[in-house]
C-alpha cells in the first residue's frame, strides 16, 4: 500500500500537471481566481468582528454590510472625491495646520468610478471594488507577460501566484487604486520593452493621475533609452536594431510629457486651493501621529521614523537595507528579469524611500515590486520555494486582520 506521503506528493504532481497543461491565460485566470477566493474568504471571516471590535469607530460602523466593509479606510477619501469633487478650501486642525483631506487621494481613480456609477446606476460600494477587480486581472496578465518575456514561463506563473495570493493580494479586490496603478505600471513597462512610446505616454499619463511614484516609469525609460545610446555607440548598434533619432526624439517627447504629468498634481492642488503648499502639507498630515510635526527633507523619513521608534541602533538597519537591495538587484538571477525591470525597482524603490514614512501602508506601496518575485532564483530550490508559497498564504490572513481591521493600511 502506498503511504500517504506518497499520496499526497502524487495528487499533487496531478494537480500541477493539470494546471500546467492549460493555456496559459487560463492558467493565470485560475490563479488569480483562487486568489480572490482565498481574499474574500479571510475578508468575510475578519467582517463580523469588526462591531464587536470596534463598535465606535465610525469608518466601520454597527450597521455597515460588507461591501462598506470593502470601501473604509482611504476608500472614504475616493467616494468623497467620487461624489464631491475635491475641496476649494483646506481643512485645518486646532492649530492651524492643513488636516488630512482627499488631496492627498489623486483623482484617475474615483472618477472613473463616477464614470461607471454615473452609466450604469451602481453605487460606490460595488463599482470601487469591481473596477479594482477587473484591474487586478488585467495586471496579472501584464504582470505574467512582462516576467515571461525575460525569464520564463515558470518564473513569471510564480509572480503570478506571490501577486494574486500573497500577504497583500485583498487589496486587488477594495476600494483602494492599487490595482488601477498596478495595472497602468505593468503595461508601461511592457510599452518600454516594445518600444510603444505612444501607448506609454498614455499609461504614463494616467499612472501620474492614479497614484504617486508614477515618475519612476520616465526614469526607466531615460535610463533604458540612455544604455542605448551608449551601447549604440560603443558599435553594439547590430543588438539594438540601431536608435535613429527618429526614436531618440520620441523618447524625449514621451518623457517630457510623462514627466510633466507626474509633477502636475501639486501644481494644481496650488491652484485650485490658493495655496502653494496645499498638497505638501496634505501629505505631511499623515505623518504628524507617527514622527510628529517635522519638514520634509527628501531621503530623511526612514531615517527619522527609525529615531523616533527604535533609537540610534535602528539606524544600521536603514543602511543596511539601503546596500542589500541594490547588490540583491545586481545578482546574476534578478538580472534575468531585464534592464527595464530593474531599473524600475530601483527607481521606484528610491522613491518610496525618499519621501514616505515606514509605516503600515509601505508595503502596499511596495506593491509595484511584484516582478521582483520573479527572479528565478527565488523558486529554484523546492524547499525556497514552498517556504514563500507557506508565508504567501499564511501571511494573508494576518495582514487582513491586522491592517485592514486594525489598519489603515
């Protein structure tokens, strides 16, 4: 008699056999599947302690169902612009600093759930986590081809899978931008490595208007465009198919436009609030329960929230994690995942570092990193591999009851 080891490890070569001899979009499609059902389950399990929990919080309410349960936190922000608009005057607080207020909240998003709510007579709560939905899918795919393109199909269904089913996958199905930007972000890398200026101008523009770190996606592209030129004229022009200066001068344009586009947000903000600070002092307001009311130094968050909550002797860990990431990009195996990917990372990863908090929502905002767990390296080895696939799901449902409960996120 077999023993149920053996079982167990033949049922599931039979299962791994089956879903690799689908097509691959099926393939995709029913892990992204398994993913939302897994999401909606811990969701659904974390929704009725939330009045028993927190009875008196008015994000969630006594009465609230569960669709609510799916739109709090930042949704609140996006279903106020949905339906109002932003503010022509800055709230204050007591002393007479800018409170938190929807600017902080960029406006691609909620209008297209106004768009959708206006057209097809839903409501907020079931058109904000619909369109994120549907723009999660859509970014599982692009997410899949742009992985697949540089190292494989094995490696890019494993970024599939840590995407759809990871700690913070719930976030692809509530009422927050992430999957909208993801989305936008993947397919302007994808526009990079095909040479299509024009749909990246577009995808650029929008990602600008969705969320911040749009910028990043010019980076990458000046930086790849820039290793072109260099390498045409080193006489490696036979690799590159050239880089006329037709090309060079779209380049130019489509990053001008994008550029343009990722700084416009501040400017009017300015405009429209008579204040030249009004989205500097929107975001600063976050900060002020976490490392209280400071300037803002790019470079210096991580560096301040680290004093604030750990001391001194956090300060190596800061500067550790500032030298590992970029040997960790450099290594032989993330390299397999392309120039415009690791520029990317690096690029949009500076970002994050220069002017944001370390905080509960820095892994959400890490989320564009996704092509990262690609890297073959990371599911060469079976027993690396299952010890990501355990903590993948394992870690969901902590991260549901402690950020989206307890959050915000």
């Amino acid at each position: 008699m077999p023993s149920a080891s053996s079982s167990i490890a033949a049922g599931r070569r039979r299962a791994i056999d089956l879903v690799t001899a689908l097509p691959t979009w099926a393939t995709v499609v029913l892990v992204w599947v398994g993913g939302r059902f897994l999401s909606t389950l811990w969701l659904a399990l974390v929704y009725p302690l939330v009045g028993r929990s927190q009875p008196e919080n008015a994000i969630w309410g006594n009465d609230h169902g569960f669709l609510r349960f799916l739109t709090a936190w930042d949704g609140q922000y996006y279903e106020q612009i949905s339906l109002h608009g932003y503010p022509t005057t800055l709230p204050l607080d007591a002393a007479g600093h800018v409170a938190q207020n929807s600017w902080a909240f960029l406006p691609a998003f909620p209008f297209t759930i106004r768009f959708v709510t206006v057209w097809t007579g839903m409501t907020f709560e079931v058109a904000a986590p619909a369109i994120a939905l549907v723009a999660g899918l859509v970014a599982a795919f692009l997410l899949h081809r742009l992985v697949r393109e540089r190292a494989g199909d094995t490696a890019a269904l494993w970024a599939v899978f840590f995407f759809t089913c990871g700690p913070l996958s719930f976030l692809l199905q509530v009422g927050y931008a992430e999957s909208m930007f993801l989305a936008l972000t993947f397919g302007a890398l994808l526009a990079i490595e095909h040479r299509r200026y024009g749909l990246l101008t577009a995808l650029g523009v929008v990602a600008a208007f969705t969320r911040p770190g749009a910028l990043a996606i010019p980076l990458t592209l000046g930086v790849v465009a820039l290793v072109r030129w260099i390498r045409l004229h080193r006489g490696e022009d036979r690799v590159l198919d050239g880089f006329p200066l037709r090309e060079q001068l779209r380049v130019v344009g489509a990053g001008v436009v994008m550029v343009v586009a990722g700084v416009a947000w501040p400017v009017i903000a300015s405009h429209v609030t008579g204040r030249p600070d009004a989205y500097l002092a929107t975001e600063m307001s976050w900060w002020v329960n976490f490392i209280g009311r400071v300037d803002f130094v790019p470079l210096t968050p991580w560096f301040l929230t680290t004093l604030r909550w750990v001391g001194i002797g956090g300060i190596p860990i800061v500067i550790g994690l500032l030298v590992g990431y970029p040997i960790w990009l450099a290594r032989r195996s993330t390299r397999k995942l392309g120039l415009t990917t690791l520029v990317f990372a690096g690029g949009y990863a500076l970002y994050v570092f220069a002017v944001s908090l370390p905080m509960a929502s820095t892994p959400r905002l890490l989320m564009p990193l996704a092509p990262l767990m690609g890297s073959p390296e990371l599911v060469a080895k079976a027993w690396l591999r299952w010890t990501l696939v355990t903590c993948a799901l394992l870690g969901q449902p902590v991260l549901v009851a402690v950020l989206w409960l307890l959050g915000p996120p």
